[in-house]
C-alpha cells in the first residue's frame, strides 16, 4: 500500500502532526511526506492521499493570510504554495483515490470553518474518494504548540482510516 501526505506548515504544527500520521502508517504502508512545495501534481499510483493543512481565516490559507502570518512573525516559514494551491495545480483523477483531510486550528476560542472541510470539497471536484470525514488537531494561539495528546490522537486516526480502506497492507 502507497500512502502520500501532503502538508503545508507555517510554524511546523501542521507537519508535525503529518509526520506522526507517516510514523503510524509506516509499519504497513510505504509512506512519502512533502510539503505543498515539493509535492508532485499527479498522484495516481498512490493508495490513499492524505492532505492536511492549517486552518486561516476559516478555510484553506491564502497568500493574503500567509503574508499576515509573516507580519506577526518575520521567521514564519511561509511556503510559495499551501494546499489551496496545490489543489488547484492537481491533476484529477479517473479512478477514484481514496483521500483524507486534516487540519490544525485554535484550540481557543473554537471558531467555525475548516482548512479540511474546504480541502475534502476540492478533492471531491477532483474525482478522489472522499469517504474518510475530515479531522481537526488543536493549537494554542497561533503559533502552537499542539495542545498534549493530538499527536497520539492523530497516529491513531491514521490507523483507523488505513484499517477501513479495502487495500492490502503492504
Ligand atoms: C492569518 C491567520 C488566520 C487564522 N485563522 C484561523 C481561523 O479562522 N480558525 C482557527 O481555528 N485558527 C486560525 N488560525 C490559526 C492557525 O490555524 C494556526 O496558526 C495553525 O493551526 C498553526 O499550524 P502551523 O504551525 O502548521 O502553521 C489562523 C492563523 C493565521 C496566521
């Protein structure tokens, strides 16, 4: 079973819950993590495409948001794609793939919207599977870090959604 994470990350949250995603899947899968930089737009010949992203202004982060991040904060690592973009560069698919999207967010206050939500929405357009309902990890502030135990909550949500998928293990 091939798995693509794809990630975008400005303060290193995001990837890290990626990279927590690739551990667990890494016993039974083959596992390649990119940021939203270097991943590829075409990704048939992958079992399952796992995109997660943070959540700005209640949806998948813009160039206008990540410019803001790096206002706050001069040494943001502000990527020349997020997953907007990436989405919009992906060649669509004829054989649906199985995918799944996470987010991070604030853990207070709790606002509405999901970089998520708005990624399933595009990878639905894009003829990809998207059974597996998206899935939020938490952040205090902006910056982070990830509030205790979301890693832990992310490996096992990356287990269950790979247990689900009717592929064989590798
Ligand atoms: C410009 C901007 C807008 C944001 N808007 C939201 C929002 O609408 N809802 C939310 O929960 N978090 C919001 N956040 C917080 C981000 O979700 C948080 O910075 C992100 O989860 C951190 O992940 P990262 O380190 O991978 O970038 C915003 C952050 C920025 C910089």
């Amino acid at each position: 079973m091939r798995v693509l994470v794809v990630h975008e990350s400005l303060w290193g949250n995001t990837r890290k819950v990626a990279e927590a995603v690739a551990r667990a899947l890494e016993p039974i899968a083959t596992v390649d993590v990119v940021d939203t930089d270097s991943a590829p737009d075409v990704v048939e010949g992958y079992d399952l495409l796992i995109v997660g992203g943070p959540t700005h202004a209640f949806s998948m982060s813009r160039k206008s948001t990540r410019e803001g991040a790096r206002q706050q904060d001069a040494d943001v690592h502000v990527p020349a794609r997020g997953i907007r973009e990436w989405l919009d560069d992906l060649t669509p698919v004829t054989v649906p793939i199985p995918s799944a999207a996470f987010d991070t967010r604030v853990n207070s206050p709790r606002l509405p919207g999901s970089a998520a939500k708005a990624a399933r929405h595009e990878l639905r357009s894009r003829g990809f599977d998207v059974a597996i309902k998206p899935v939020s990890f938490r952040v205090h502030g902006y910056q982070g870090p990830l509030v205790d135990g979301e890693l832990e909550r992310a490996a096992a949500w990356a287990r269950g959604l790979v247990s689900g998928l009717a592929v064989p293990a590798l």
